[in-house]
C-alpha cells in the first residue's frame, strides 16, 4: 500500500486518471464532458463578472456585456440575429417556452398541435399539457426509420392548427428529420389559410452537430441545449423568430427582452457561448472525421455481430453522431451496466427516461416488439470522441454481449 | 480607483470555494444524474448531496428539496403550480403589494389569463403586512397565500409564522419568498411553518441560475417545466448539476457561518448608518428600523435627484441600486416605495446599500464620505464638512 502514499508512487488521482484513459464514453447523446476552455470561461465568468446584468452599476454592466458576447455566438452558430435567441434553463425548459408560450399567446386562433411519436419527452409531456388544456393534439406516425413524411404533416394540417412541432435529429436512433419539407408543409399551409400556425424545432441533438440554420430551416422557434455540445448542464435557449410572440413560462422582472424572467444565469449563459464558438469551429470542418468514427464503430459491430441490427437510416439522413442496435437477446439493461463496470459508457436509450422501467416510446413508435427494444443499445459520440475509444468500445462488446446473451439463452 | 461593491442584495460573488467546487463537478463529475452508468452516478450522487445540503440549511427534508433554475423560477412553480393542481379548490389568490415581481407579475399572468382571481394585501409604513388583515382576506376558495419573508428593496422582515398560523388554521397553503433571507438570516421552514418556501444561490455566494423550492410533504404541485421525470415529476429538464453543486456548497458554508455572518453585516451596515445619519440630514431609513435583513439598508434623502445619486456614486467606483435591480431604471418610484407610502420627495431620493461578507469598515466609511459629499453638492449646498448637521 505504500506506493500508493503521495511521493512514493501514481497519486490516487494519477491511478484515476490513468483508468479513465481506457475508458470509451459513447453516451454523448445524454450529455458530453464540458469542454476546458467553457470549463475555464465559466469559472472565469464566475471570478470575474459576478455583477446581476440589470444592476446598473460598472459590475451590471459588466456582466451584462458577457451576456451579450454569448448570445451573439449562439446567434452566429445558428444563423439567427442575436435578439432572437432567449436563454433558458436548458432544452426542456426551451421547448415548454415554444409550445405552451405559443399556445397561451394565440389560443383564440386555434387549438390544434401537430407533433409526432418519437420525438423527446419534453415535447410529448407539453403537448399532453395542452390537450388537458383544451387543445387537440395529432401524433403523427413515424416510419421504421423513425422519420415523419412531411406529406403526413400536410394532410394533418387544419385551419385551426396553430402549432407544429418536431425534432431535427432523433435523441435514440438519430434519424435527421425532413425538417425543410416539414417547413414548407407549414409555410405553404399559413399563405393559404392567412392564420398563424408555427414550426417548432427540437434541435437539442442536431446543434453542434450538423450544420442548423434558423434562416435556412424556415422554423418560427427552435430549441437548443448547451450540455449536448460539450457547453454546461443547466442553460439552453430558444430561438424565436420575428413577429413571433409567445407568453413567457417564467413571469417577473422582465429580463430577457420580457421573454424569460430571472436573474440571468451569468456563468451558464458564458459556458454557453464558448460552447457555441467550438461547435461553430467543429461543424464549419464539417461532419466527416465524426461520420468516419461512426461508420468504424458501424461496420465494427457488423462485422462481430452479424445479427445486430442497426436502428434508424444508414445514409445521409442519419446523423453523424449516433447508432443504435438491436442485439437479438441481448438484455439491454443489463448489458450497459456490464459495460460500464468494463469503462465503456453506453445506454439503452434517452437518458432522460432510463430510470424508468418503460420501453422506448420512440423504438415502439418505429414498429419494433417490445423483445427488441429492451435489446437496443445506443452509442452516441461528438467531435471530441476518439478513435481508440471507438476501438476500446468494440473490444469489450464483444465478450460481454457474447457472455450475456448465453445467460440469457439458459 | 477605489471600488465598492454594495449591491449584495441584487448578486452576490461566488465564494471560491462554490466556484471551484462547479469548476470539479465540471471537470470531473459531468455525467447525466439520469444515466445508469457510473459517470450518471457520481453525478446523482453529487445533486443528491447538494439536495441534503440544501435541506439543512432550511430544516427540511431532502425530498423536499425541488431544484430550479433560481429565485423566479422557484416563485412561478409555487404560485402557477399550486394554482393549477387546486384548481378544484377555487382560483383565489393572496399576496403584498410589496412583493417581488416574480411573485406579483405570476400573479397578474394568471389573473389576466383568467385563472385567478387575486387579491394584494396592503402593508404598513414599515412594509409589513398584518396578520388580521390577511385573515379577513382569506376565503374558502383561496388556494395559496404568498408573502415574502424578507424584501428585496427595503429589508423589512415579515411575521412570516403569524401569517403562516393565519393560514394553517384554514388549511390554506402558505407560501413565502425567502431568496433575500436564506444564507443571510436563520430560515427554518418547519419554525415558519410554510408550506412552500423560494430561495436562490446567488443571493449567498452562490451562482446565478440555481435555485430551490422547497415543497413541504404532501404538497401538490403541478409542474411548470414538463417532460422527463427529474426531480420527483416536479420540475423536469437535465439537472443544472454544476450550479445546483455551488448551491450546495453555498448552502453548507452557509449554514455553518451564518451567526458569524449577520453579526458582521449588521456591524458594517450600522456603521454605515451611524456615518450617514450622522453626517448628512434630511435623511430616512425606509423599511422597519428593528425587524430587518442585517446587512440591508434602504435610504432616502430628501429632495436629492436618486438617478444623479447613483451615477455619481458608480463614477466614485461605488455600485448600488435605487432598489431592485430587476426594476433598475425604471424612474419612478417603485411598487414597494408606493405601497409603504414614501412620499415623493422622499422617495425620489432613495439608494439601497446593501453589505455583504467581503465589506470592510474602511469600504463604509468610503461609501460615508462619497454619499455625504454628494448629498451636499446634489442639494446644492456646500461639501459635506461644511454642511454637516449631526456631527
């Protein structure tokens, strides 16, 4: 034991740190590490301008003017003018903002939503919120793929449809939605009824990923969080187009242009936009290096596992950061547990209802049995995923899934 | 330049040790708490231990504990979210007209959504409101009463368990802003007997954009945030794990420091008033002389243009507010000053200087000297020396 005395030998931390480098973490689809330099930009923020942004004093504005910087590069990341993005708490608090925000504003226009089966819980659980309010709410279908026709979309407009609302990048099988079409779908339907009626886009997978341009999207909101691109947990934003009004979910002082009360989160919304200043670097290169990394782990898992099947599309309309699979007979839980105690960081699904015991909504919504589901696994990676991690990962699965599925088979 | 920093009542800074307790869990501890695996562990592990820090700070049970995004968050939840889960008790609302406006502007939303129907208490010339006038206010269909523990612009403290008994006795929950009284004064939500209580880290050392509610056992709730099942299906959304950490640990220097904290605000805010009332005349304390925050006072001086007041103090490197800042450049007198009846040419004149833990005798007797020579030259008078009333 005395080697492992301070002087003698590795540190304890050193031992950590050494273990951790053998690890893979493939479950960036839930969160990622935090980039150093937001790490480094938030605790400066903190240090530096602690001041509240609507004090009027040098502190105030100093912070208020870190404020500004972030939001001008979330703007610039997303093609948006710097007034129309509000910063949130983080994605749920972004879409809750969107769709009940629209709904209260322009209620007396309609009260009807549009949204599909496989998107995330936030947008589901705020569309059940709104029918107990009064609205009627269509769930479109999803095909196996898990992508929604925009033709679909068309047929299910109604004059008194004031919402739609869909992700861009598929949270589970990461399949990358027909948004254009689906804008289209609503922009043509607006001319042709003369009545309001908005897209919402959940982009929480797709920012920092691919290239997301509210311009070019033609979306009226969309919705964004900063831990999925290596920014801090606790701080998204919505970006909210022109001539959109909406009713804040959080009344009082009046920050954020009247769009968020609260004492703006100085340190989030900092760690936010060094966030956005990488992933603008990282999806300016382009996704190939990260499309390579997850046509290696692909083909890896096909080549050892012949009978795994991958989930959702396996061309340009998959992103490039995340593949699932089903592994016949695998126990799915099981097996990311198996995993993580080898160092390799996967998940069953969202994380966001891996501590309940339902199946995915989203991998029954694109036809699988219930068999299958709980034998899905999903690996998500981002720009800072290694290849060795990607090689690590395919070494470990092997045995394990091997080891597991005979358990099982007894 | 010398600088002073007085507004510790609108943001205070983060203690080191809060900041590089975030700066570890960033680094190190940056699992989602929702995952199974070991990096979603350490991180529950961590919100958990914030949670019971948190708690402790309140006398509550960790469970208790709902972890927002700050102050205004944690007063929209209360309000909007008890409203909406009694809605077969009835729509009606109680309030102060000295609220903050997280509260009063939920309010005025949901009345003028048709939700409810609310009615704001009046409060003395201290701020405070009464017990037996909320009692004649409460009805059978009043479904939350919220009152504020401390308040933001003027100090003053409520009889929060007078007007929490007053509600209890008619099984009317109680809830009470307490987001300028937590880490400054002792909080104990089982004392106060509330059945909801808001409070927000940056108030004491902790970060912006991290708060709690704290919701007694039993309490429904309807959520504001919907989506995953975070934080017992109360508030749904990825936990904010880095800032509720600097909650955490702001609540546990906290709970360890607080007599050690009040007794040093109250000396320096003392010192601050024996300079001003000593040096300068036609001066008020707004708010209630006794049953205040330590480290809180709110001044006017009669006559004197506020606005020129604060710009003159922020060019002599002293940073305060006229009174909160989230009303910050608005010109005219705020709700709070209306509602306890300041008159205007008193109100007109009012700066709030608020101490914090780094405030020094030397850093008062600075913010002395600048506001005696400016309330002189304001007035159009000679320097402070000269004018000097009360030596």
């Amino acid at each position: 034991m005395r080697g492992l005395r301070a002087g003698a030998g590795p540190g304890l931390t050193a031992v950590k740190q050494l273990k951790r480098r053998t690890e893979a973490y493939l479950d960036n689809a839930a969160t990622t590490r935090p980039h150093a330099a937001v790490v480094a930009a938030v605790v400066e923020a903190m240090r530096g301008a602690f001041g509240n942004p609507s004090s009027p004093h040098a502190l105030g504005l100093e912070a208020e003017r870190a404020v500004k910087a972030a939001r001008e590069a979330v703007a610039a990341l997303l093609g948006a003018h710097p007034d129309q993005v509000v910063f949130t708490s983080g994605g749920t608090e972004a879409i809750n903002t969107a769709l009940k925000g629209i709904a209260a504003a322009y209620r007396r226009e309609g009260r009807h939503a549009v949204t599909a089966a496989a998107e995330h819980p936030a947008t589901l659980a705020a569309m059940r919120h709104l029918e107990e309010d009064g609205f009627e709410v269509t769930v479109l279908p999803v095909d196996g793929q898990g992508l929604v026709d925009p033709a679909a979309v068309r047929a299910a407009l109604r004059p008194d449809t004031l919402l739609a609302s869909f992700m861009l990048v598929n949270n589970e099988v990461g399949s990358v939605q027909p948004v254009a079409g689906i804008a289209a779908a609503v922009r043509e339907h607006r001319q042709a009824t003369g009545r309001p009626c908005f897209l919402h886009v959940d982009a929480v997978q797709a920012v920092g990923r691919l290239p997301v341009s509210f311009a070019q999207l033609g979306a009226d909101l969309l919705s964004l969080s900063g831990h999925k691109f290596h920014g801090p947990k606790g701080v998204g934003a919505l970006v909210v187009g022109e001539g959109v009004r909406f009713r804040p979910l959080l009344a009082g002082g009046g920050q954020e242009g009247g769009r968020r009360s609260g004492t703006e989160n100085v340190p989030g919304i900092v760690g936010l936009g060094k966030a956005a200043k990488l992933a603008a670097g990282w999806v300016a290169a382009g996704p190939s290096e990260l499309r390579a990394l997850r046509g290696r782990l692909v083909a890896g898992i096909r080549e050892r596992f012949p009978d795994a099947r991958l989930l959702g599309p396996d061309d340009e309309r998959a992103a490039p950061h995340i593949a699932s699979f089903v592994f016949p007979g695998l126990p799915g839980e099981v097996a990311v547990r198996a995993l993580g105690a080898r160092g390799v960081y996967v998940s069953t699904g969202s994380a966001c209802s891996t501590r309940k015991p339902d199946p995915s909504h989203v991998l029954l919504a694109m036809g699988l049995a219930p068999g299958e589901v709980r034998s899905a696994l999903r690996f998500s990676l981002s720009p800072m995923t290694e290849e060795r991690e990607i090689d690590t990962a395919l070494a470990v699965l092997e045995p394990v899934v091997a080891e597991l599925r005979a358990l099982a088979r007894r | 330049m010398r600088v002073v920093y007085m507004d510790y009542a609108a943001s205070t800074p983060v203690r080191p040790e809060v900041a590089e307790a975030m700066n570890q869990a960033m680094l190190e501890t940056w699992g989602n708490p929702s995952s199974p695996h070991r990096f979603g562990r350490e991180a529950r592990k961590l919100v958990d231990d914030a949670r019971r820090k948190v708690a402790d700070l309140v006398g509550a049970a960790p469970r208790e504990v709902v972890f927002t995004s700050g102050g205004t968050e944690a007063d929209n939840l209360a309000i909007a979210g008890t409203l909406l889960a009694r809605r077969d008790r009835g729509r009606h609302l109680v309030t102060s007209a000295v609220e903050h406006h997280a509260v009063l502007g939920t309010c005025e939303y949901l009345a003028r959504a048709g939700l409810a129907e609310v009615t704001i208490l009046p409060v003395d010339a201290y701020g405070r409101v009464d017990p037996d006038t909320l009692a004649a206010a409460v009805r059978p269909d009043t479904v939350l009463v919220s009152v504020m523990l401390a308040n933001n612009e003027v100090g003053t403290i409520q009889p929060i368990a007078e007007l929490a008994r007053v509600c209890r006795e008619r099984e009317v929950p109680f809830h009470t802003d307490a987001v300028q009284a937590v880490g400054t004064i002792p909080v104990n939500v089982r004392e106060l007997g509330v059945d909801l209580l808001s409070l927000a880290a940056h108030k004491f050392y902790g970060p912006q954009g991290a708060g709690a509610l704290v919701v007694r056992r039993g309490h429904r709730l309807e959520p504001l945030l919907h989506g995953g099942s975070h934080e017992r299906q109360r508030r749904a959304g990825t936990e904010g794990v880095p800032a509720i950490v600097g909650l955490g640990k702001a609540a546990e220097l906290a709970a360890v420091e607080l007599e050690a904290y009040g007794a040093h605000a109250r000396a320096m805010r003392d010192r601050l008033l024996d300079g001003v009332f000593g040096r300068i005349a036609d001066v008020r304390l707004n708010g209630h002389p006794t049953s205040r925050l330590p480290n809180h006072a709110h001044l006017s001086f009669r006559g004197v243009d506020g606005e020129a007041l604060l710009l003159k103090l922020d060019l002599l490197g002293i940073a305060c507010s006229a009174g909160s800042a989230c009303a910050a450049g608005a010109p005219e007198p705020s709700h709070v000053l209306r509602a306890l009846g300041v008159e205007p040419e008193w109100a007109g004149g009012s700066v709030r200087l608020t101490v914090g833990r780094p405030t020094t005798a030397e850093d008062v007797d600075y913010v002395v000297d600048c506001l005696a020579d400016t309330v002189a030259r304001l007035r159009g008078g000679l320097p402070a020396a000269a004018g000097r009333v009360r030596p």
